[in-house]
C-alpha cells in the first residue's frame, strides 16, 4: 500500500516520503482505525484510502475518500470502479450515509468515474481557484 500511495504522489508530481517512511505509518493508521485501505485484485493493481468522522448535526459517519490510485498499465480493466464499488459498501458497512472526495478538475478519466458512480460534483470548473472539485454522493 505504501508503494502504491508513493507511486501516486509521484505519478503527479507531488511530494512524497518514500515507500519506507510511509509503510510506517500506513500500519499506524490501520492499528488505530484512523484509516481503512482497500487493494484491487490483483494486489499491485490499485489502493483506495477512506477516512471516516462523525458529522456534527446527525452524529452519524461520512465516509472521505483520500486517496484512489491505479496503476497506469492497469487501468481502463475496471479496478477503479471495483475499488469505488468496495468503498462505498465500506463506508454503509460503517453506518455512514454518504461519501466525499476531492479530485483534479483536469482528471477527466476519475471525474467520468466518479460521476458514473452517482457523485455529483459540487462545484464548477474554474470555480475553484484550487484546481479541485469536490464531489459527494449519498450512500
């Protein structure tokens, strides 16, 4: 998992630790419940990371998707949207009534995912000075 999280940040130029920093605490998460990771099959193919809080007005979950990855020479097999599929029963399986996640507004392949999936996105392109958009989907 570790790997692969490593491999993505890098995939898109961003800042990473290294594969040997982040297993640690990649373990720490999973020991104190603080994340949930999921892996494609086979396992090298993808990881998905999920966060979870309690939303103040209904003290009931909402699950956040931080992190979604695939392997370039294994995309386009379905293990995207195996791995949505499996957060979101994740995230019923833990009582929250929706899912959240952030995405680049130029990744068109995981905003056609997504939106295929019944996220719909909150925000416009070009409304986020960020470059993000940010999508949401009841569960």
């Amino acid at each position: 998992m570790a790997g692969l999280l490593h491999r993505f940040n890098r995939e898109f130029d961003e800042p990473s630790p290294g594969a040997a920093v982040l297993e640690p605490r990649v373990r720490e998460h999973m020991e104190r419940g603080l994340s949930v990771f999921l892996l494609a099959a086979p396992p090298h193919a993808g990881v998905a990371q999920l966060r979870f809080r309690e939303y103040l007005f209904t003290g009931e979950p909402i699950c956040y998707l931080e992190e979604l990855y695939v392997v370039p020479d294994r995309r386009g097999e379905g293990h995207g949207r195996a791995l949505m599929e499996a957060a979101m029963a994740t995230a019923r399986e833990r009582g929250a009534t929706s899912i959240e996640l952030g995405t680049a507004t130029d990744d068109r392949a995981a905003r056609a995912l997504y939106e295929s999936l019944g996220f719909t996105n909150l925000e416009k392109p070009g409304d986020s000075d960020t470059g993000m958009l940010f999508y949401e989907r009841e569960l």
